[in-house]
C-alpha cells in the first residue's frame, strides 16, 4: 500500500484536487500551479508533485473535478423534475452551458473550455464529459416535454456557445440572456407558456 493509497494520502489528494479546481474556475489554467494549489489545500509545495507525476495531471484531475460536480449537480435537478418538480427547462440546460449570467465568470468558462483544444492530454476527458453532458441536456429537455434528438442537441449547444461568445466579443453585460434570446429565435418550439 503507497501513501497516496491510505485515507489520509487519498484525503490529501482530493484537497489537491479541489484546490486546483477552485483556481482553475477563478483565473483559468494559468492559476494552477504547484506553489498555489498547494498553499490553496493548505499542504506542504512538495505534496502536489508527490501525489501527482505531473501539472498536466493535477490538471486534469481539476478539469473533471469540476465536470463530474456539474453533470452530479445536473442529475440531481433532473432527478426533480422528473419527480414532477415544476423547473423551467430551458434555464436548467443554459445552467449546464453558460452557469452564469456575470461576464466575467462566462469568458472564464469558456477560456477553459477553448484552452481545453491547446492541451492534447485533456481531449479524452472533455470527449467523455462532453458526451455525458449531451446526453443529460436530452434527458432534461425530453422530460421537459420538448421532442429531441442528439442531433437537436448539438444545435442547441451550437447556438448557445456561437451566441455567448459573440455577446463576449460585443461585451455584452449579460451572455447568458443573450444566449437564451438567440437559442428561442432560432429554436422557437422551445419557448414554455408565458416565457419572453
């Protein structure tokens, strides 16, 4: 049994992992370092490079941290609307696609999510998290009463990411409404009762 096996060395792991995931949301790849995940978890500089061969793979293991919190955090919801929950659909998936309405926080989203490209080793993963997350915005919208397919699917991840990054280029204040109002003028069978 290696350190990194017991309770304790796999606590510490996961401290590592969680604090490079936090950095990683508030400042992009550039955050994550040794020196800063380290004083982040609250560990010795020399646990980081102990616990992990490499940065490539305290990175990875931040991005699917973080993927695995969304889609766990998306099942739950789903698993609530599928309860009978009453929820607006639409919000629910711009929830997985945008998360936030600050522009800020959005171009920090999608900096990783484009940065992703740049790093050949995390392709696998987003493939896997990137399959996993079109299938629960198909089971959300079908619960949601809406008629999909993956190919309506991927549309609407299109429209959505085409919208948020030319409301960031235009620095617009609010990306994510812009996305809902372009996602319902292309997609207009997606529009609930009563909504704008």
């Amino acid at each position: 049994m290696t350190a990194a096996s017991t309770p304790k060395g796999e606590r510490r792991r996961q401290e590592l992992v969680a604090a490079a995931a936090a950095l990683l949301t508030e400042g992009g790849f550039d955050a994550v370092r040794h020196r800063a995940v380290a004083e982040r978890a609250g560990l010795p500089l020399a646990s980081t490079t102990y616990y992990f061969d490499s940065l490539d793979e305290l990175v990875e293991a931040a991005v699917e941290y973080n993927g695995r919190a969304e889609l766990d955090a998306g099942r739950e919801r789903l698993a609530k609307l599928l309860a009978g929950e009453p929820m607006d659909v639409i919000e629910f998936a711009l929830d997985l696609l945008v998360k936030d309405s600050d522009s800020q926080a959005v171009m920090l989203r999608y900096e990783r999510l484009v940065g992703t490209g740049r790093r050949p080793y995390l392709r696998p993963l987003m493939r896997r998290l990137g399959t996993e997350l079109q299938q629960l915005l198909l089971d959300i919208l079908t619960a949601g009463g809406f008629r999909m397919d993956a190919e309506r699917v991927n549309q609407l991840i299109s429209v959505v990411d085409g919208a948020v990054v030319n409301a960031l280029i235009e620095l617009h204040p609010d990306p994510r409404a812009a996305a809902r109002r372009m996602l319902l003028s292309v997609m207009p069978d997606l529009r609930q009762p009563g909504s704008d």
